[in-house]
C-alpha cells in the first residue's frame, strides 16, 4: 500500500499543551455539561472554512476543480494540482487532508478529518462516502473523544456510500464495496464488501506506464 508517512499536522493553539486538532480532554471540558470538544482555534479556523466552501465553493461545477483546491489549500490542505474535490464534498479540517496526484473525493464524500487523512495516488473516494477518523470511549463515563488517522493506498477505490472508521489503512489497489463498512485495515488487491467488510476475491494487480 502506499507507504509514505503522514505529515506531522501538529499546530498549537492559543492553549499550552493543547493541539489545535486534538480533542480536548473530557475531565476537563465535559461534554455532558455543554463544554467544547476542540479548542477555541480549532472550532474558529473550522467555522471560517466552513463559511468560505459554502460561499465560494459548494455550489461550483465540477470543471472549476482548480479553484477548489485553491481554496483548500489556504486552510492548510496538501493537495496535488491533479487532485480533486468535488463542491459537495464536506471537509471537517481542511489542514488534516493531504492528497496525491489523481485522486478523487466525489459528490457528498464525508471527509471527517479529525485526525489527518491521507489519501494516494489514483484512488476514488465515491459519492457519499464517509472517511471517519473519530470516535468514543465507550469505557469512560465522560465518553472521550479518540481521533486516529486515516490512510488510502494508491489505486484503491472507496466506493458509494461506505463507511471507513477511525485508524484504518486501505491497500493499495483494494476495493470496499458499495455501502460497506470497514474497522480494520484492508489488504493490499483485494474486495471487500458488507458489514462488516470481509474480504471476497483477490484484484488483478496492473502497473500504470505513467
């Protein structure tokens, strides 16, 4: 699978110690009692992106990719000029999504970036996929916020609807079927299909001339 390492993401806020895109601890900000989850920079750079892509961006054809990517990256993502972003795709943090050449997040993708995504080369996140990176402490009375990083080998397609949680990390060339839901990484080549994914045939491997 792809093999390159996530980028270091970490930037600070205006709180010591505290990550601008690591969640806040719950002994400390209850969530229960109405307390934010992510620090006061975090929730501000999200609301001023969220308010530009609705403004500039969510309603553009699709020919205007170039234009969206621009975007995206003045709030931080790292995206290759053959990139692309559909305008009702929904990035959570933009600083979060890295994305290497010929990759594709279609119509309606949820990129929930709580934590950084990465996503390689030729890969096809499909309409209305959700790309998941947080989830709960179901042990802890306060139920914490855990956020892992995503990570999508090249060649690999996400298809319609799926679902890929927290931590995973897709093969290279593998295949997650229509509204399958996957917690565990996927091999490289393979098809994936249910919920959960299991794995049902092998992918005739190809090797790209360019």
């Amino acid at each position: 699978m792809h093999k390159s390492p996530l980028p270091d993401f970490q930037g600070r806020s205006g709180q010591e110690g505290v990550s601008v895109t690591e969640p806040l601890d719950a002994t400390k900000a209850d969530p229960f009692a109405g307390a934010p989850t992510f620090s006061m920079r975090n929730r501000l750079e999200r609301a001023a992106f969220a308010f530009v892509w609705l403004l500039l961006a969510s309603w553009t054809p699709p020919p205007l990719r170039r234009w969206r990517l621009w975007i995206l990256r003045r709030f931080g993502a790292q995206l290759a000029s053959t990139a692309n972003v559909y305008g009702s795709a929904r990035i959570w943090l933009p600083r979060n999504l890295t994305m290497a050449p010929h990759s594709t997040l279609g119509p309606g993708v949820q990129c929930y970036c709580m934590a950084p995504i990465r996503i390689g080369c030729h890969v096809v996140v499909s309409q209305r996929a959700h790309l998941c990176c947080g989830t709960h402490d179901i042990l802890d009375a306060r139920f914490q916020l855990r956020v892992r990083p995503i990570e999508i080998g090249d060649d690999a397609w996400i298809c319609a609807e799926t679902f890929v949680g927290p931590g995973v990390k897709v093969g290279a060339g593998a295949v997650l079927a229509a509204r399958a839901a996957t917690f565990i990484d996927l091999d490289d080549w393979t098809v994936y299909r249910g919920n959960p994914a299991t794995a049902v045939k092998a992918r005739q491997q190809f090797q790209r001339t360019r």
